[in-house]
C-alpha cells in the first residue's frame, strides 16, 4: 500500500448546537458546547488514517494547550507527526454553530495554521518523498500551498486538492493538481462559472481542465458525486443516512479517497468507497469525533 502525505490545517473546533442560524445582530442561546479536534488537513489525515492509510501529516500548531490537545489526538489515531510542528503563538480555532437541520456555519481563526511556510515544507520534505499520494487544502498560505504543490509534481507525485475554503487560484497552482474535489459552490468561485444544473458543472469542470487539472471529482452533498475528466464523466449516487452534523464531510470524503487510490482502486471503487464514509460520517456530531473506521465502513448496512 502506498503512503499518504497530508498538508494543511490543525484547528481546534469549538462546536455550539442551536434551533436556528442567527440572524445579524442577534444573540440566540444555544444548548450543547464541544471542544472537538479539527481542521481540514488534520480531518482528512484522521479519515485515512482510520481508514487503514499509511499516513503522514505535515503541519502547524500553537504552544498553547489546544496544540497540545490536536498531537495527542493525532497520534491516538496512528497519523505520523514527525512533521507537525509546534509555532510559537496560538493554535488555529473554528467557531461552528451547527442546527437543528444539520447545517453548520464555521469562522476560522487560522493561528499556527498561517505560519506554516515554504521553508517549513523544505524542513519536512522527507514526508513527501516517502509517500505517494499528497493533499492538500486552502487553510493555510497560498504560497505555501503553490509551493508544496510544485515540490510533489518534481518529486512524481499525485496531488489532490481539496479547495475550501475557496479562493480564486492562479494557474500556478491548479496545473500541478491531479485531482481537484470541490463542491459545487467552491466549483464555481474557481471557475468563474455559474452553476445551476449539471450542464454549467461540466462546463465549469472544463474550464479547470483546460487550466491543467486532470481529473476532478464534484461533491453534490446528498445527490452524490460526479467524476469528470477529458474523455469521461461519471455520476456516482450517494448513499441515504439520516444526517445530523455535515461537519468534517468533505474532509472525510476526501480522505478516504486517497486511501482507495493508495490500495490501487479504480475510480468508481474509490468513489463508492468515498460516498459510504461520507455519509456514515453525517450521521454523528463533530469534525473527527464524526469520521467513521474501517470496521464502522465496512459492516455498515447501507
């Protein structure tokens, strides 16, 4: 089985349950607080992991308590952290309000996150050399993510970019990305394209395409997923779950995407492997506490 080499954030995600989304300006009571584990890079690192990847992270966090907090869980979970380092300063926080229908809001405050540099991807690039398979997200500097990206393509690797939260990115950026795994709005934003139907999704996807990427596969929340490439298209259905928390979803699917294509997994075996972790991870509060294991996956009813 080929290594995984996770690059991104490490927040701590500070997690309150309410009825309704505030309005602006107004103050709501909210009943369950949580302090749970987070941040994108560390969310899909966490789902590979537990997935039965081979997994190293590459990172930042505080000298604060929440760092310490973020290590221990990563560890706890077998991610390798020889190249998550300690920055002087606070560890990244998310502030997420979550309703009663699921849906959350999240503000990042990036902390360590936005320290992490280009020549701290140097100090760590025994972690890329020694995987296959490298992620990414946009939770830390873009020029360290343009960097990190063109570090793996010189050294023959797979690159996949999962582009939240999105940005604009240069051309620089997207034509060392091998898979791009947006949602439709994060599509949109990167492609210019305004998406109503699965038409302007194709069109959009080809716009990425003709910058350079050679796959994407779009996220469609519960209607599934739909991979794209120059000569194919393929739809995927996703499975139905009574959803309760979409946080770390996406982080999920992510992940456990580049463990199926580290076992040799075509792509509609990683897709559909991708869709049941997804959904299973719907189906519990949090961002990590939510991202279900091997066992949970493979013994599930769907």
């Amino acid at each position: 089985m080929k290594k995984i080499c996770v690059i991104g954030s490490l927040n701590m995600d500070l997690v309150v349950n309410v009825d309704e989304m505030p309005k602006k300006g107004q103050t709501l009571i909210g009943s369950k607080f949580k302090e749970i584990p987070g941040g994108k890079g560390a969310n899909q690192a966490v789902a590979a992991s537990r997935l039965g990847g081979d997994v190293y992270m590459i990172g930042k966090v505080g000298d604060d308590g929440f760092g310490q907090s973020l290590l221990k869980q990563l560890k706890a979970d077998k991610v390798k952290t020889d190249y998550v380092q300690i920055e002087k300063g606070p560890s990244g926080v998310a502030l997420i309000t979550v309703d009663k229908n699921a849906e959350n809001s999240i503000v990042v405050s990036p902390g360590a996150n936005f320290e992490l540099t280009e020549s701290d991807i140097d100090k760590c690039i025994d972690g890329i050399k020694e995987s296959s398979i490298v992620v990414i997200q946009l939770e830390t500097p873009i020029d360290t993510i343009k960097y990190a990206l063109e570090k793996s393509k010189e050294l023959g690797k797979f690159t996949i970019l999962n582009p939240a939260p999105a940005v604009k990115l240069s051309d620089d950026i997207i034509k060392n990305v091998d898979l791009l795994t947006p949602n439709e709005t994060e599509l949109e934003i990167l492609s210019g394209v305004k998406i109503e139907n699965e038409d302007d999704i194709k069109k959009a996807a080809n716009v990425m395409i003709e910058k350079g990427v050679k796959q994407l596969i779009v996220t469609l929340g519960s209607k599934g997923s739909l991979y794209l490439d120059k000569d194919k298209i393929e739809f995927k259905k996703s499975y139905k779950v009574e959803a309760v928390d979409t946080t770390a979803a996406g982080d999920s699917y992510t992940g456990a995407l580049s463990v199926a294509f580290s076992q040799g997994k075509d792509i509609d075996e990683a897709m559909d492997f991708a869709s049941k972790v997804g959904a299973l991870c719907v189906t519990n509060i949090g961002a990590q506490t939510s991202i279900p294991n091997l066992y949970d996956v493979m013994n599930h009813k769907f």
